[in-house]
C-alpha cells in the first residue's frame, strides 16, 4: 500500500527533489509576478493569484501563457 521510500537511490532522490525544486519555483515565480502587475480589475487579479496558489502547475502555466501578457 505505501512505497518503499528507502529503495530509493540517490540519484533517484536528486530527480525528484529537482522537479520538486522546478515546480515550487515556477509557482512562486508566478505568485509574486501577480502580486506586483496591475490588471484591468482587482477581481482579476485575484483570480490568477488563486489559480497560482490552489492549481500549482496548471495555474502558473496558464498564468505564464494566458495572463501575464494582460497584466501590465
């Protein structure tokens, strides 16, 4: 039912800790890029802030790729 966590290896460990590193990163990325750009409305705004921090990956990519061309 539970992996076995210790048949790891390291270098298995160090890929996974690195995509890990990449995913919270773009998503903090994309958090403070929100916060510091101006939208047409403050309900917009909101609304990316929330797909960033609740939808992680799919939120920061969709920010990436849809609203960071709408903000200014």
């Amino acid at each position: 039912m539970f992996a076995d966590f210790s048949a790891l290896t390291a270098q298995q460990w160090t890929v996974i800790l690195g995509v890990v590193a990449v995913c919270f990163g773009l998503s903090a990325f994309c958090i403070l890029d929100v916060w510091k750009r101006q939208f047409e409305s403050s309900n917009e705004k909101a609304l990316w802030m929330q797909m960033c921090i609740f939808i992680p990956i799919l939120g920061a990519l969709a920010y990436l790729f849809v609203g960071r061309k709408r903000g200014s």
